[in-house]
C-alpha cells in the first residue's frame, strides 16, 4: 500500500504543470548539450547546482535526470553527422551512423537513433520502475574479482571491431591499453608514464582521445579529400522513411540490448559506454552478414544507441537504491541530491516516496517528449550536412577545442587532442581499426584496478576468480566467446568447400 501511495504522490508530482515543464526543460537542454561535441551532461548538471538553489528538490531533480538521459539522446546526432561523439556513450553509434550518412542516408540514421533511444529508454524505465531494489542486491554481489571478469568478457569484443585484420586490431587495443595506464596508480600512487609532465598524473580524458581519433582525424582525410567527387554524397540528406526491412533488423537488437543494456548501467562503473560497445559487438557476432557492420548496418546503429539509452535508465538503479554513483555524470547527480539534503540508498523508497517515483514516472514523460521533439526536427537537424565543407570542418574543430578546453581549462589537453588527431589520421592511412582502442582504454584502468584487488583480497591466489560463481560464469562466456567463434568460421569453410 505504501508503495501504492508513493506511485500515486510521484505522478502527481511528474503530471503537475510545474514537472511537465521541468520535464521539458531538462531534455531540451540535455539534448542540446549532448548535440555539441566534448560538452556533456556532466558539465551541464554541474552547472545547475547552484542554479537549483531555492528551487523545489523533486522539480530541480527531475529537471538534472532529463539532462542526463536527453544528452545520450541527443549525443548520436554529431556522432552520425560529422563522426564527433557529442558524449562518451556514443562513440560505438559513430561506427555505422557516420557511415549511413556519407551514403546519403543521414535522415535515416537519424530516425533509427531516435526510435531506438526511445524504445532502450523506455524498457528501462520499466525495468527500473519493477525491478530496482532486486537489482541492487545483484549490485552489491559484484566485487573485484567479478568486475575483471566482466570486463575481460567485455574486452573479448576486439575480435569483433577488426575490420578483417586481426592482428591490426590487436595492436590498436595493445596502445589502448599503454594510454590508460598514463597518470598516478590508484593503489600505489605511483606516476607512470608521465614523463615529469604535471599535466598527465591525472591521466588523460576520454573525450581527448575519442574527439582526436574520431572527429579530427576525420577532419584531416576531409581536408586530404577535398578534392574528391564521391565525398559530395555528404551533402545529400535522404528519407526520414523506414521500410519494412529496416523495421525487422531493428527489431532484434531493440529488444535485445534494451535489457543488455540496462543490466550493464545497473553495475557501478559499467555505465552507458560500455554497454554501447557490448552492444555493437554482441549484434555484429549474432549478425547473419556481420562483414556489412561499419559501412553503414541498420543493426550496427541499433544495437548501441537501444543499448546505451537503457544504459542510462539503469545507472538510477544503484544511485536510488544504494547511493553508488555508477557513472560521472550519476556522481554528479548524487553530488546534487547531497547539496539539496537527500540521502540517497535503501530509504530513499521509504523515506522520499514521492522524489523516489516522481523521478522515475518523469523518465516516461521525458522520453515521449524526447521523440516528439527528436523525429519532426531530423529535416532541420540534417541540414548541418548541407553547410559548405571548408565552414563544416571550421565548425567540427571549433566545437571540439572548446568542448575540450572547457573539461579542465588547461591549453595542454589541445595538444593531447592534436597529438591524438595525428594518431588517429595514421591509423585511417594504415587501415588500423580506432574502436579497439578506445575499448581497451575504458577498459584498461577499471580493469587492472580489479585484477590488483582482486588479488590482494585473496593474498595473490588465483582461484578467487573460480571459487566465485559470477565471476567463474564470466569467464567460461568470455572463454566460449573466444573459441566458438574461430570453430564455427572453421566448420563454414568446410561445409563450403565439401
């Protein structure tokens, strides 16, 4: 009955004039600030909390929860458009949005990315609505030991991003793994690899290395290219329309990675990144013509953005029910509730009934509302691609030098970003697939910090990983995804030439 009661109170609080438009708000600028390269939700929530002063906490919260998830909404428009991931979690929508667009077919991108955000978001709201103070209890069971695990699964996803050459993609993820292990040990606080540069103890950002591997390095095979008359197709819009074809590659993927997604965002750490990544490898394994991934897959494209807007609604999970933020963006956010006088964790549901639902309730909205606005603007959005080449490539750099100077407003991240656009044009020249590494960047640092903890937990005896049974499951995954698909490569080839 309680439960009843506060289902009651939260809607009548996200249903009141005052909710629906902070609702509005929120999405709105969330989606704005996720269009523009290197800007993020974490800068936009970090802004409003002094904003939010004297403001009521259930409208002032609801309002930084639409920010949130509208910036993964919104973040795949620039990624598809000009390749620059306007967030972290969108990277992965870049590997075949970008490509659909350079076919002329950026409307359809679009309006895949807009259905699918939708339909991700909204299972997870379900989800999290049903299922939150049962998952938390799952949360808590995850330690070190299975954290390595699960990013070792995770890391399996290599053998997918190859592009054909297995052995340029191992050498991408090699100096993925080199980059993240640049800055001061977290268990030792040692630097490493800072070559006495103050400038690198903290290590170097994501969006430093995503921005300069994907958008500037773009930028320069734009410039080299310039000349070309295939590039024109970029100029060409296309239909917003989807056949019936299209409807039935999304179909699978959507319901898929809406669940993958969310039960990846309910793990403190995993966040939406990751599960985009997962999420584009899982469907690329599962695909029936797998090598049609990065030039332009509908289930290319579905798979991450189903999967990181489900992401997004599962990262509440621990951050209502347990007070562990379980991404930067969710730090914030508790930063917020703190600031405002809310405890997040196992009383929230009790104690704040009516905050607890009326966030929740006011996801639904703020996901209705996000395809309301996101389908009938596509035409208008889509004309960025229409903007001359030499004003486009001007604005492409504009937006990612001052989405990156304004995450530490230090001059030395341009040169990071410099340096890793030179990186990232060679590797273009080279044929070394980019994505490798930027997954064994995310996953380098969390996982070494798990496999060091896990050891010291158990006095450097490596059956920790065996005696426990999620993690001895992940492993057997990771291990199946690893041999099976080789075999079954191997038993094509022969059924082939039998």
């Amino acid at each position: 009955m309680d439960i009843l009661n506060g289902i009651s109170q939260g809607l009548q609080v996200a249903l009141s004039l005052e909710g629906i438009l902070f609702v509005l708000i929120g999405v709105l600028i969330g989606t704005l600030i996720g269009m523009i390269p290197g800007l993020g939700p974490i800068t936009a929530i970090g802004v409003m909390i002094p904003i939010s002063y004297g403001m009521d906490i259930h409208l002032a919260l609801i309002m930084m929860a639409g920010v949130y998830y509208g910036a993964v909404f919104g973040g795949s428009t620039s990624s598809i458009l000009l390749n620059a991931p306007g967030i972290e979690g969108t990277i992965a929508t870049s590997f075949d949005g970008y490509p659909m667009a350079q076919q002329g077919k950026a409307g359809k991108a679009l309006a895949i990315a807009a259905i699918c955000s939708f339909v991700g978001g909204t299972v997870g709201i379900i989800l999290l609505m049903s299922l939150a103070p049962a998952l938390a209890t799952v949360a808590i069971a995850f330690g070190p030991a299975e954290y390595f695990a699960l990013m070792l699964l995770a890391l399996m996803a290599i053998t997918s991003l190859s592009d054909g050459s297995m052995s340029k993609a191992l050498i991408s993820g090699v100096l993925g793994f080199m980059v993240a292990t640049v800055g001061i040990d977290g268990q030792t606080g040692t630097p490493r690899f800072t070559f006495g540069n103050i400038n690198l103890l903290d290590g170097i950002e994501f969006l430093v290395i995503g921005l300069g591997l994907f958008a500037i390095a773009e930028v320069a095979i734009l410039i080299i290219n310039r000349n070309n008359k295939s590039q024109t197709k970029l100029h060409k819009i296309g239909s917003l329309r989807l056949t019936k074809q299209d409807f039935k590659e999304m179909r699978g993927p959507m319901s898929r990675q809406s669940l993958v997604g969310f039960l990846i965002g309910v793990l403190p750490g995993a966040g939406a990144t990751i599960a985009s990544f997962i999420g584009y490898t899982s469907e690329k394994k599962l695909a029936k013509k797998p090598e049609e991934f990065g030039k332009g897959s509908v289930a290319g494209l579905a798979g991450p953005e189903t999967a990181n807007n489900a992401a997004t609604s599962g990262a509440f999970v621990p951050l209502l029910s347990l007070g562990i933020p379980g991404s930067g963006t969710t730090a914030v956010m508790l930063g917020a509730f703190l600031v405002m006088g809310i405890q997040p964790g196992p009383l929230l549901m009790t104690e704040q009934p009516t905050l607890f639902w009326a966030i929740i309730i006011s996801m639904y909205i703020g996901n209705i509302f996000l395809l309301i606005l996101n389908l009938p603007l596509i035409p208008y959005i889509s004309k960025i691609l229409l903007i001359p080449r030499p004003m486009l490539i001007s604005l492409v750099i504009f937006f990612c030098v001052i989405g990156i100077y304004t995450l530490s407003f230090n001059v030395f991240d341009l040169y990071l970003l410099l340096f890793f656009g030179v990186i990232g044009f060679l590797m273009k020249l080279v044929k070394i697939p980019p994505a490798p590494f930027i997954l064994a960047f995310i996953l380098g640092d969390m996982m070494e910090q798990s496999l060091r903890k896990a050891l010291t937990i158990s006095n450097g005896n490596l059956s920790i990983f065996v005696e426990r049974p999620i993690a001895m499951s992940l492993l057997i995954v990771s291990l199946l995804s690893l041999v099976i698909p080789p075999l079954f490569r191997y038993f094509k080839r022969k059924n082939a030439s039998a």
